[in-house]
C-alpha cells in the first residue's frame, strides 16, 4: 500500500474555528445564566464522553465540543447580569414581558432576553433586535413602530410584565 494515503502523525485535527460573538453587551436574564451554566456543563461532560471513546479515529466531534466549550466559556465571561424582577412594570425594559396588539387586533406577547436566550418559539427577542429597540421604553397604551423589511407595523403596547424566571422543560 502507497505510503501516501496514510496519516502517520497523531495530530490529524487543528482546532475548529470559534463560534462569531455578538459584538452587543451581553445582557443576560437568570434563567438566561442558568441556561448558559447548563449548556456549558452538558457540553463539557459530552466532550469528556467523547475522550473516553475507545475508537476515536474521528476527532471532529471533539473539536466540536471544545470549540462549543470555549464560545459558552466566553459568553458567561462577559455576562452581564440584569434581574428583571426588580424592575418597575412602568417601561418596557430587557428582562420584561410586553403584551402588544398589531393593526389587524392580534394580541402577541414579547420577551426581550439575552441574545443566547432568544428564541422566536417562546417569544423570546434580543435587545438589539429591531423589535426590541422599537419595544424598550415604551409605556402602556403607546403605539410604537416596529421596521421590518416587509413595511412597518404599529403595535399599541397593552401590558407589561416580569417574566417567568424558570427555565424551559426540555422539548
């Protein structure tokens, strides 16, 4: 057999790329924390899984999770903790729930979170997110302008709320 497919040295995968970090300040709710604290901890036990492998030919997996290990390690250092509860429901506010109606009546409900925390199913937006930035500071009973790309839609703000601070059950 030719020499020339064989990979002789024990060193066949460099580090994988780091994950893009938002350039925005890295506000986090608790469960936004906690959630972070979780996937961090859940990566670094599946990373020591992968290393107890007796056949570990395929080192991607690895490099995967370490490169997963050093965006979380990253993030959770640059935390910024905001503790929603605290806040006066006057102004909408990261951390807080808002109830809206659009032009066609429909009532929505919004959260503004952590950017890891987003998540469009749970209603979940970040606070640089043009939604967001057209939420925060509004009162009850303001209408205010969310730009999309699709056109304007004007929201009258009908309530604000603390959020559920539990974390989701596991889907």
């Amino acid at each position: 057999m030719s020499r020339a497919f064989v990979k002789e040295d024990g060193n066949d995968l460099a580090p994988l790329p780091d994950l893009p970090v938002s350039p925005h300040p890295n506000y986090v709710t608790p469960r936004g924390l906690a959630a972070l604290t979780a996937r961090l901890q859940a990566t670094q036990a599946r990373l020591a899984a992968l290393r107890a492998r007796k056949d570990r030919l395929d080192r991607l997996p690895e490099a995967a999770a370490e490169r997963d290990i050093r965006y979380l390690e990253t993030r959770l250092r640059s935390a910024i903790l905001i503790d929603p509860a605290s806040l006066p429901l006057t102004e909408m506010a990261f951390g807080l729930r808002v109830v809206v109606r659009d032009d066609l009546g429909r009532q929505v409900t919004y959260e503004i979170t952590g950017a890891d925390e987003a998540d469009a199913r749970h209603g979940r937006i970040a606070p640089h997110a043009p939604l967001a930035r057209a939420l925060i500071g509004a009162h009850r009973g303001d209408k205010v302008i969310w730009q999309r790309p699709a056109g304007e839609v004007s929201l009258t703000i009908l309530d604000i709320l603390h959020a559920d601070p539990q974390p989701d059950p596991p889907t």
